[in-house]
C-alpha cells in the first residue's frame, strides 16, 4: 500500500512569515494526526481528525496554529506567523486501528 | 492526560550485547503500547507493540515488557547489530475505539559500537 504523503520536505522561513503543510493519508485511514517533532523530543500531538472532524485539539496553539480536513482524506497544517520555536519536524500520521503509519514529514526551519 | 517517561535517553552498547529501554505510563486505563525506531532524517517506524492483555511479545531480536501493576514496559533487543543504532521511542495510548492518540517518551538514543 502506498504510504502517507506529506510535502514539502523541507521549508526556511523567516519569523512572522506564515507556513502550509500538507498531508495525503493512507487510503481508508479515517484517522489522522499531526505531531510536532521538536529536535531531540518525542512527537507531540497537535491534532488529531476522525474522518472530518476534529477529535482532539488541546495540544493545538490555536492563536498561530490551524488545522483543517475538510473532505475527511487529505489534510492541511498552517503557522501564521511562525515564531523562532515552532522549527521543528512536522509529522503527519494515519491509522486504522491502533497502529501508526507516519509519513516523512515536513522540517520547517524558522529563522 | 497520560503521561510517559522513558529512560535511558541514551544507551551505548558494545555489538552482540543486549540492549533495554524503559518506560513508565501514568494512566492506568492505557492498554496499547508500541514502540517505534527513528533512524537520523527518517519517519518513527513501528517495530513492536503489545497490547494489556498480553504481558510479553516477542519478534526475532526484540521483545517487549509490559507489568499493568507497576505501569512500566520495556523494550529488549539482544544480539544487537550497528544497523539497530537509531533512536527508539515508546508510546501509550489508553482504550476508547479505532485511531487512538499516541502520547510518546522522550526518546532514547542507542548506539551499537562495532
């Protein structure tokens, strides 16, 4: 099966500017996460979509941060502005049950 | 919410000695447990999981702990191998259906020396 997509690979953005990632998950996954993989940490949750709708947000800085599923398939990730912290690797992940399937991931460098 | 702690955050081992990670949950509810191997620049990818019901899994050179009484669960790999360098980290998620969140340990570093 083909895996989860995520793009683009890399990004170098400046502080205040804003970013857009973007994920397709594994057909058939209703569920699907976004983590956030600061340098030397484990994957935090931001969010997490069953189908279209947002299960879980409450690890989500909703003041810069946004999240959206619209069609219950491919998925969006948005900073506006994007602050010197938020450099990290953006992970999108899709399940079917329990089990994870994570894609490459995004590595967003704020400067 | 749960919470994970993992330990060591880095282990160094000599090649063919074996290697264990550790980690602690703090809700008692959590019943899925996997673990995932990051190597440098790639995604997590799953490697083991066990579920609360079973109390040890085993697959080739990696097997996995888990005591419910003391909320820990640890990872095991013997005859280790230099290409078994990478980070490892545990993960838990408690019941409630299909698609749950993942709350992760912070990691730990393994080093295989040939």
């Amino acid at each position: 099966e083909a895996g989860v997509a995520q793009s683009p690979r890399y990004k170098i953005i400046e502080k205040r500017q804003s970013v857009a990632f973007w994920c397709n998950p594994i057909s058939g996954h209703a569920t699907l996460y976004w983590y956030q993989q600061i340098l030397g940490q484990g994957p935090k949750l931001l969010i997490q979509f069953q189908n279209n709708g947002v299960v879980d947000d409450s690890q989500l800085p909703k003041d810069r941060f946004s999240a959206e599923r619209l069609k219950g398939v491919d998925s969006t990730l948005k900073i506006q502005p994007a602050k010197l912290e938020d450099s990290a690797v953006y992970l999108c992940a899709s399940s079917l049950t329990a089990g994870y399937t994570f894609g490459s991931g995004t590595r967003l460098t704020v400067v | 919410g749960e919470n994970v702690e993992q330990h060591p955050s880095t282990l160094s081992v000599q090649e063919g000695d074996s290697a264990v990670i550790k980690c602690t949950y703090s809700d008692s509810a959590s019943n899925y447990f996997p673990w995932y191997k990051q190597e440098l620049g790639k995604r997590p990818q799953l490697i083991i999981d066990i579920r609360s019901n079973v109390g040890e899994k085993k697959d080739q050179r990696i097997a996995v702990t888990l005591n419910k009484t003391a909320k820990h669960f640890s990872l095991h790999i013997t005859e280790t191998q230099p290409e078994d360098s990478a980070v490892y980290f545990c993960a838990a998620t408690p019941p409630g259906g299909a698609g749950n969140m993942l709350t992760f340990g912070g990691g730990t570093r393994l080093m295989v020396k040939p």
